[in-house]
C-alpha cells in the first residue's frame, strides 16, 4: 500500500517541514488502519509512504518492490471514471 499526502499550494501558517510531517503522520495512520484490515483478512501487504509524483513513484515503488498487482483508489469522494 503506497499513500502520497496532499500538500495545497498558498501561504500556511506553519512551515512547510512540519506541515510535510504532519501530512506523513497522518498517511502512517490512515495506512496502518487498512493494513490492519487486510491483515485480519488474510491478505499480505506492505505499506509505503512516498513523496514525489504519484505516477513516478508509484512506478518505483512497483520496480524497486517487485510487485505483481498495483490496485489504486481514492478517498471514495467522486465517482469511479473508467
């Protein structure tokens, strides 16, 4: 499982070091909550958490990681565009 945080583009009232840090602790708890469930399911997986472009690193991750299947999703906010 590979999760990439959102940064927004604009002035923030925290530097940009801590806001990045803030987001990776985030994407470290949203990640755990679903290894957690695929776990009790029976399903093997590794989790990552990356910075970059998605489509970049995603293509590094699967390279560096020998993966077999890459299955991605969004937040379940919009519909499914085929």
């Amino acid at each position: 499982m590979i999760h990439f945080p959102t940064v927004w583009a604009g002035p923030f009232d925290v530097p940009r070091e801590e806001l990045l840090e803030t987001l990776k602790i985030e994407a470290e708890k949203i990640l755990e909550e679903a290894v957690k469930k695929f776990e009790e399911a029976g399903v093997k997986v590794q989790k990552l958490v990356r910075e970059g472009s998605p489509a970049s690193e995603i293509i590094k991750a699967a390279s560096e990681e020998d993966v077999d299947l890459i299955v991605m999703s969004s937040h379940g906010t919009h519909s499914c565009y085929c």
